[in-house]
C-alpha cells in the first residue's frame, strides 16, 4: 500500500493540481472482524501492553483521521503521508500486567462517547 500511495500522490497532480494521497494504517481497532480475537482471554492486555495509550481503537478514531485527511482545510499541504492510528503500539512490551485495567478498556472500547 505504501508503494501504491507514494506512485499515486506524484500522479494525481496530474488530474487534480490540488489533488492529494495519504494512507491511514490502522493497529487493533474494535470491530466485528477483530471480535473473535479481542474476546480471547489476554489478547486485550496483551496488545494493550505495547501501547502508550493503553487502549483500543473504535472505528470512529479511524474515521476521524480519514475525515480530516479527506478536508482540504484540515489538511490542504499533506501529501504522500502515512498516519498510523494503533495508539503508539510500539510492538514492545512497555506496560506491566497490572498497569493494564482490561475491564476499563472493553468498557471504553464499547462505549459510543469519549
């Protein structure tokens, strides 16, 4: 994808001048395909444990992302730029165990407010 989205942000200039290309890269998001392995015992703490934030992303915080990179006035001079959205998942183990609330970040992960 990365391959495909740097080709495409030097051609659209051709079709659109102002015409734009980003990718947006999603880590552990909650959503019905990711249900089965979210719901296995550990899998959330374990995930968790890698992230800055300590938590996980709904689909609403990846849409956000693609809505401001859709705007022009939110993000009118990026191009060929690559936003990962996985909570600073970092795929190193930076929390321990107990520094995890799992049943605080199912619940965060279900609720529909922030």
């Amino acid at each position: 994808m990365h391959g495909l989205m740097m080709s495409l942000k030097n051609e659209i200039v051709e079709l659109d001048p102002y015409g734009r290309v980003n990718l947006v890269e999603p880590g552990w998001t909650v959503t019905h395909m990711a249900r089965a392995a979210l719901d296995t015992p550990g899998v959330v703490s374990r995930v968790v444990r890698t992230m800055p934030l300590r938590q996980l992303a709904r689909a609403m915080d990846v849409a956000r992302v693609c809505v401001g990179l859709s705007s022009p006035a939110m993000s009118r001079h990026l191009s060929g730029q690559t936003l990962t959205v996985a909570g600073g998942m970092e795929g190193r183990t930076l929390w321990d165990a107990d520094q995890v609330d799992e049943a605080a970040i199912r619940a965060r992960a279900r609720s529909t407010t922030d």
